[in-house]
C-alpha cells in the first residue's frame, strides 16, 4: 500500500532511540520501542525528517492542524498498520479535540503544584 503524504504519522517505535518532541517536561525523553508515537515532517539541511512525540505528547492544536489536512483520522499516514485499539485512540481524540488523560504518559505530567506555579 503506497504512503499517504500528509506531513504526520502514527506508528510503533521501532527503537527507543527517538526523543520526544512534546511540550515540557516530556520533551526530550525516549520514546521506547514499540511505543505509539506521532510524527510531523520537517525540513532540516535539505532532507525531510520525522520530528516524533509521544501519542499522549499531541496537542489540541495539533489535532486542530491535523483536520485542517486530512478530512479523516483513518487518513493519517500509517493508521492502517496500526492494532485496533490504537486507532480507537486516535478516532476518539479526533472527535473529542484532545489526546485521553489516560494516554498521556508520566514523563509529561507536571508535579503537584507547579501548573498553580505557572499561573
């Protein structure tokens, strides 16, 4: 089946050598193997890359982006290779405008009392 060109993908880590590019505190951990992770093409020194985060890493306005390109969730490049589950997952942040809490991972989630901290 050929690539769909959309500039995002959803796949399984295929190492744990990725490092999240989601907001703070995450960004910067592994992704580890087997993982699900979202990817936004990029540009750097003339070559197309893959810039990844972690599933729970994905913003309300990456998914705002998202619908802006693709009319679909089951458009998203990879998305037919992914388990049933998993596109679950991503057919309900699609309707709901958010990633669920419970896959946002613990590197992500900021210690009690610095969000009031922020404010």
């Amino acid at each position: 089946m050929a690539e769909k060109s959309t500039g995002y993908r959803v796949e399984y880590a295929s190492s744990a050598r990725a490092k999240c590019k989601g907001p703070k505190p995450c960004a910067g951990t592994a992704i580890d193997k087997g993982e699900l992770r979202f990817g936004t093409l990029v540009e750097i020194r003339s070559a197309h890359t893959f810039q990844w985060r972690h599933w729970g890493c994905v913003t309300s306005r990456i998914l705002d982006n998202l619908k802006k390109n693709i009319s679909e969730p089951n458009d998203l490049d990879g998305f037919d290779a992914l388990q049933e589950a998993d596109q679950a997952k991503i057919i309900k942040a699609w309707q709901d405008g958010h990633v669920a809490d419970e896959d946002i991972p613990e590197s992500a989630r900021k210690p009690e009392g610095e969000e009031s901290e922020e404010k």
